[in-house]
C-alpha cells in the first residue's frame, strides 16, 4: 500500500507553453505500482504512455519533459505521440 492511497497518491502534470498536450507523472498506487509518465491531450483524457518506471528516475522523466517543450516549441508533435 502507499501512505497516501488512491489511484496516484502523487500527480505532477507538465504542460508546455502551447497547452496542446500536458505531460502527467503519476507515482504507484491503486491503479498502477510503477512510476508512469503519462502524454495527456489538450481536453484531458490520457493519450499515450510515455515511460514506465519501477523506481523513479528523474533524470529520465527530465529528458522526456526537455523533448515535449522543445518539439512543442517547434510546432512539431513529440516523437513518443503515435496516431
């Protein structure tokens, strides 16, 4: 169990400048008991899993955050959004 409980005891949610998707980190819980990092679209329903992790390793969920905002920038999709 976790301390907290509920589906993500933790959710952090990264959006880039342009708000057309958001980024949703969400910690073990009840729904999943690995890290998972989450593409989300503009309207809020989630989209694509970007990364699983069975401990949490930031510098990973960094180097994903760095690549959405920088293809966002550019008008491009991020490589890991599969239509």
């Amino acid at each position: 169990g976790s301390e907290f409980g509920g589906f993500f005891p933790v959710q952090v949610r990264f959006t880039p400048a342009h708000e057309r998707f958001h980024l949703a980190l969400c910690s073990p819980g009840d729904v999943s008991q690995v890290w998972v990092l989450v593409l989300v679209n503009a309207g809020g329903e989630p989209f694509a899993v970007v990364q699983v992790q069975r401990r949490f390793a930031p510098e990973a969920v960094s180097h994903s955050l760095a690549l959405a905002a920088s293809l966002g920038t550019k008008g491009k999709k991020p490589e890991f959004a599969h239509e």
